[in-house]
C-alpha cells in the first residue's frame, strides 16, 4: 500500500502514535491486519451505535407487509422510498392514511433500512418527541435534546 494511503487511514482511524512511527513499522506484516481488525471494529460498534440510537423497537419486517390491504397504496412510490432518493433533494416524506394499515410498520422498517445502508436515523413517537422538548431545564441540555432530533439523516415521527 502506497505510504500516503496508509497515513490517511492511519489519520481517519486516529491512530497518532502509529502514524508517527509509519516509516519504522510500515513493512511490517502485522501492521494492515492491525488496520483491517480496527476498522472492521469500529464499522461494527458504529452500526450498533446507530441502531440503538434508533429505537426502533420490535417490529414486522417489509417482507411480512399485506400490499393487498391497503387498496390505495402505490407500491412502485414506497419502493422508490426505500432507494432513499429523497435524502439528496432533503424532502420530507409523509404517510398518511387510517389506523391499521402498516404506516408504523413502514417508518419502522425505513429507518431500520437507513441504519442498515449506514445514515443516522431515530424513530420517535410524536408525544415523546414533544414531551421530552418540552421538559424545563438547562439551555445546554434543551441544545443537547434539539441534536438528538435534528441530527440525524432520517427521523420518523409517529403519531402512535
């Protein structure tokens, strides 16, 4: 591996003391399965980062979804949904229909999706989103709240 290449992954992993001895330890045979463990390492705990962070909750996987229930539901539209297109254009998507016919079980299945393909996501009921903005304390714990609910890539508030 080219020595540059080798100091931007040492610099993407923070791996400092590494980096500073690269020309003494770069021939050395252990040193890229050192990187490949660090890096599968933390690809593992960011994804379980950001599936609990998600809470998502049990739920029915797509697989189990009814498409014959729901007599006005666009199949080809929630498909395209779940290309996550609407990410670059930074569009809200809303489902809206009657109790019953799977719009949690969709917004759940969509973030779980948008963990699984590496973005950020939280689902989050309405109430508890309120409820918990609402709480009276600190300006840097409200900040510290705001974040939770504007920073990631895909948030889904349900009105369950």
């Amino acid at each position: 591996m080219p020595l540059d290449a080798l100091k931007q992954r040492l610099r993407r992993l923070n791996l400092y003391g590494l980096l500073a001895h690269l020309e003494e330890i770069a021939t050395e045979p252990w040193l890229m399965r050192v990187l490949e463990i660090e890096e599968s390492e933390r690809l593992q705990r960011s994804f379980k980062r950001r599936l609990n962070n998600a809470r998502l909750g049990t739920f029915k996987p797509m697989a189990d979804f009814d498409y014959d229930w729901p007599k006005e539901l666009d199949r080809t539209l929630l498909e395209e949904l779940f290309t996550f297109a609407f990410l670059e254009q930074a569009a809200n998507i809303v489902i809206v229909g009657p109790n019953g016919l799977g719009k949690s079980m969709i917004a759940k299945n969509l973030v779980h999706q948008a963990v699984l393909r590496g973005y950020t996501a939280r689902f989050t009921a309405a109430s508890d989103m309120l409820h918990d903005l609402a709480a009276q304390d600190s300006s840097t714990q409200l900040a510290r709240r705001l974040r939770r609910y504007t920073n990631p890539a895909v948030l889904s508030v349900d009105s369950c």
